[in-house]
C-alpha cells in the first residue's frame, strides 16, 4: 500500500509504502535519485537502511583486511549468487544470511 512521498532538499524523493502479511504491517521506503533517470538507490525496511547495513560490513571488513580482500570476498558472492539452483537460493550460507562474510 502506497503511503506517501517526500523530496529532500537535494531532489531525492523517497516512497514509503507497507505491506501486510499474516495482519502484521511491514514499513518499506525505497529511495530514489533522479542521475540518469529515476534510479533506487536504497530500500529501508523497517528502517533499517540496506546501504548502510552494507556500509557497515564494508567498514568492518576493511578493518580486518584490505580493499583487494573487500573486492575478492564480493566477486565470490556475485559467482556464488549466478550458480544455478533453486530460484531465490545460493550456495553460499552468508548470502543467504544477507552478509559478506564466509
């Protein structure tokens, strides 16, 4: 259900809607920029921001190793994630956890 909208101050808009399953209502916010066209740039599910959540894994897995570790331990999700199965499994338990680490 489509709740309502607002822009910032720098045109970004972000879209607030819910969902309800099992009567239980589920905020979800997708967030917008106009660069090259409307584009999501992130999605908040009950306020919790995918791109800081990624962010914060980032930022931890920076502290425990370097730039080129951060990039393989990604390319190995994305192999991991293109691997056929069963649609909407992986064969990686992290990434069905939603986290980069293994």
């Amino acid at each position: 259900h489509y709740i309502g909208q607002r822009e910032s101050s720098s045109g970004n808009v972000e879209i607030s809607t819910k969902i309800v399953k099992d009567g239980k209502e589920i905020g979800i916010a997708y967030r917008f920029s106009q660069l090259d066209g409307w584009k999501v740039y992130d999605i908040v599910i009950e306020g919790v921001s995918l791109v800081q959540n990624y962010r914060v894994q980032f930022q931890e897995l920076m502290v425990k190793g370097t730039a080129e570790e951060l990039i393989s331990q990604i390319k190995k999700k994305e192999q991991d994630v293109d691997k056929p199965g069963k649609p909407g499994q992986t064969s990686d338990a992290a990434a069905r956890r939603g986290t980069l680490d293994a």
